[in-house]
C-alpha cells in the first residue's frame, strides 16, 4: 500500500466535535418531540454538536442538563442497497449490551425517514478515550501491551457469543459467510465504480473460487480496529466497541484477521503498524496475538494470506462507495476525500495477497 500520503493527525483531527454544518443539520424541534416520546427518562432541553469522525453514518452528540446521547443516521440523499445499516447497528447492540458486552445501551430507533430525513436510532455516549494512533504514542510500553491484549480479548468475546441466545438467531445467515461477503462487495463496488482497475476485475472472479472452509460461525464485527472502540479512562480496558454497520453473522477468522492487517498496514497515524519496532514499542507481534486470540476461543487459525487478500478486497469495495460519495457530494466527513484516494492501493495489496495465497498470475 502506498505510503506517499500526507501524514495526519488523527487523533487531533477525528476526535472530539464540531459545529453542525448546514447541510447535516437537524430539525431540533421534530427531535425533541422524538425524544420526549421514545427515550426512557429523557430531559430537555437538548443542544447537539456533530463528532469529527464517522464518514459513513453521521453521528451527533446529543446534549441535556442532565446526560448526553449519540445519534447515529444515514446520510441524506440516495443510498446503495443495504448500505448505512443503522437499523443493524440497533440491532446486535441491543442484544449485546444485556449480556454485559461492552456496547453503548439503546435507547430507540426510528424507521421513519419523514420524521428527520433518514433513519436513525439514539444510544448512550461512552465517555472515555478514544485512540486513533496504532503506535499509542501517548502510552507506555506496558499500557500499549494491554491495550492490544484487551483488543483482542474483546473480539475473542464477541466471537463466543451465542447469537441465538441474545435474539439474534436471525442476524444473518451463519455460513458461507466470506461467499456472501465477497459477493455483496462485489456489487456494491460495481454499482459506485468509477474507474476499470483489473487487478479489482481479477479478484472478483477468483476469490470465490477459492474460500478456505469455515470453522466456526458467531457474530463478526465487520470493522473492528482501535479507532471504533472507546477506552476506560483510567484501565487499558475497552469501554465500548462502536460502529456496528458492517455486523452479521459469519466466519470469526475472517473478523480476526482484518484485525491482523494492522501489523501488515503502514504506519500512518491511524492503526496500521508496519515500520514500527513493535517489540520496543511493547505491541505484540503477529504471533503472539494470533496466540492471544487462539487461546482465548480455541478456534484453529490457517495460513491467512487468503483472508488478508479478502479483506483488503472488501474495504476497496467499501473505500469506492465513499468515492462514488465524494463524487456525486453527499459524503459525511471532511476526510472521505482522502480516504477515497486509498482504493488503488488497497486493490494491489488485496491482489499481491492473492498471489502469495496462490492466485495465478
């Protein structure tokens, strides 16, 4: 992946809030009358700010005298199919959240688009760190140690839930999961494609081909990185783990070795590691978090070339819809421009992955 980009400061520019634009602002009185009749305990009068990150779903801080909230939406305007799942987000963090897995509480969605312009549900705000930065610049050797140990931890809990035991049973279809994914993105990516890369044609036709077979079935987060979880203030222990849209059920591998391409991304301000000296830096190596996780769940890891290709062929397929985004200007965040621009290169590491997995060339 190409590391001519401009550096930037993620955690500077992504965390905290912003005044609401114009063109993302919200009709305060139609949401008040929202609130005062879906929300438990609900208190006006409410104020709101709109968080830096978050390109995909639009998501606001909700303020009251006495707590605040997050609401999370779709964007405005014409959506791809099954694209912003805001109503899946509700969904599996509804069912989480009894079972003492750390996900914000719900407090309702609302369907409706009429009431403020697309769908959109309100949960409680996590009020702890939030990190951007991979190389935890701001942490000591031992506390980086923890926090990865806590990722991981985290995901191998998510993974031994029991999905039809929380009410979610009907989540999604359990098997052939990297089939179904590949094929999704595969559409979703000829529907907002804007330029013919052959290398992305190519990966298309041969990674259903070629889908190792699937061990184990639970819930998959779809994203899941040190930027969509928020940290306890005061331990190196994740407090809650966010952005949901990307959710179903499927193959936990698959989940886990997203996960993994951290170690194999360059190091640029946000999650990837490659270049750093992570055993100086107290980060555990490949080894030892694939060790960390196979303990914790007892599922068996394969070689994961294939699953690294497959990855990074899904997140151009998501990379290209906020392209298509900033194309036609209805894309969120000030950095969905940038973030467009990774498509390439994350089409010729999905395709040299491919190679090393034994894609013909």
């Amino acid at each position: 992946m190409s590391t001519n980009a401009p550096k930037i400061d993620y955690q500077k520019e992504m965390v905290g809030t912003v005044e609401v634009e114009d063109r993302d602002k919200l009709d305060m009185d139609t949401l008040t009358e929202w609130f005062e009749a879906n929300v438990a305990g609900y208190e006006g009068p409410i104020s709101y700010s709109k968080f830096k990150g978050g390109q995909s779903n639009p998501t606001y801080r909700i303020d009251t005298p006495a707590r605040s909230y997050v609401l999370r939406r779709q964007p405005f305007g014409k959506l791809l199919p099954s694209a912003h799942a805001v109503d899946r987000e509700y969904q599996v963090m509804t069912g989480l959240h009894p079972t003492g897995f750390p996900v914000p509480q719900t407090f309702g969605l609302c369907e409706d688009s009429d009431v403020l312009g697309s769908k959109f549900f309100v949960m409680s705000m996590a009020d702890g760190r939030s990190l951007w930065n991979g190389a935890l610049p701001d942490n000591t050797p031992e506390e980086r140690r923890e926090i990865y140990f806590a990722m991981i931890d985290t995901m191998a809990e998510l993974h031994l839930q029991k999905p039809e035991e929380i009410g979610l049973g009907d989540f999604g279809k359990s098997e052939d999961y990297c089939a179904r994914q590949i094929s999704r993105w595969s559409k979703q990516y000829k529907l907002s494609e804007t330029d013919t890369i052959p290398e992305m044609d190519r990966l298309i036709e041969w990674l259903p081909e070629t889908i190792p077979p699937q061990h184990a079935s639970g819930i998959v987060h779809g994203d899941y990185r040190l930027d969509n979880m928020i940290f306890h203030n005061d331990t190196n222990t994740v407090q809650a783990v966010l952005d949901w849209e990307l959710s179903t059920l499927g193959d936990p591998i698959a989940d886990f070795s997203y996960l993994m391409l951290n170690w194999h991304n360059p190091a640029d301000g946000r999650a990837g590691l490659a270049g750093l000296d992570i055993e100086a830096l107290g980060i555990p190596s490949v080894e030892e978090a694939v060790a960390r996780y196979v303990d914790k769940t007892g599922y068996p890891v394969p070689p994961m070339e294939w699953y690294w290709a497959y990855n990074l062929f899904r997140l151009a397929g998501i990379m290209q819809g906020i392209k298509k985004r900033v194309i036609d200007g209805t894309a969120s965040s000030s950095h969905a421009k940038q973030m467009s621009e990774r498509v390439a290169p994350l089409v010729q590491s999905a395709y040299a992955f491919a190679l090393q997995a034994g894609m013909p060339a």
